[in-house]
C-alpha cells in the first residue's frame, strides 16, 4: 500500500522581510505549491502568531487559502 504524502499544519515563522524585522508571520503550506502561503498579517511574537492559527479567524483564513486546492 502507498503511503499518502500529508503536509504540515499551518507555522508561526520570524518574518523575512526587513520592513518587518522582529515580527512573526503565518505560513501556511498547501499541496499545489512549492512554497507555503503567507497570510498577510504580522504579529509581535510567535506565541501571538500561533493563537492566532488556532483563532476561529485564523482557521477560516487558513481555509480560505487552502480552498482552491480542494477543488
């Protein structure tokens, strides 16, 4: 039997961009990307950040992103 290839949840990460050095962002990985998403939100620890994914907002935003995959 294959071995179904499942894909991380949704991570907090320092920011890369120097604009927002010091900040968190979310990313979000999906199966069609090489890359994973970046919600385009900016938090001020990672603690923050990571609520927020488990927020109810959070979750729909994250299933925003991840709904055209679906189809």
């Amino acid at each position: 039997m294959k071995k179904q290839k499942t894909l991380p949840g949704a991570f907090a990460a320092l920011t890369k961009d120097a604009r927002f050095a010091g900040t968190y962002e979310v990313l979000v990985p999906a199966p069609e990307r090489a890359r994973p998403h970046r919600v385009p939100l900016q938090f001020p620890t990672q603690e923050s950040a990571e609520s927020w994914i488990h927020s109810p907002e959070g979750k729909d935003a994250i299933q925003e992103l991840l709904a055209p995959a679906r189809k």
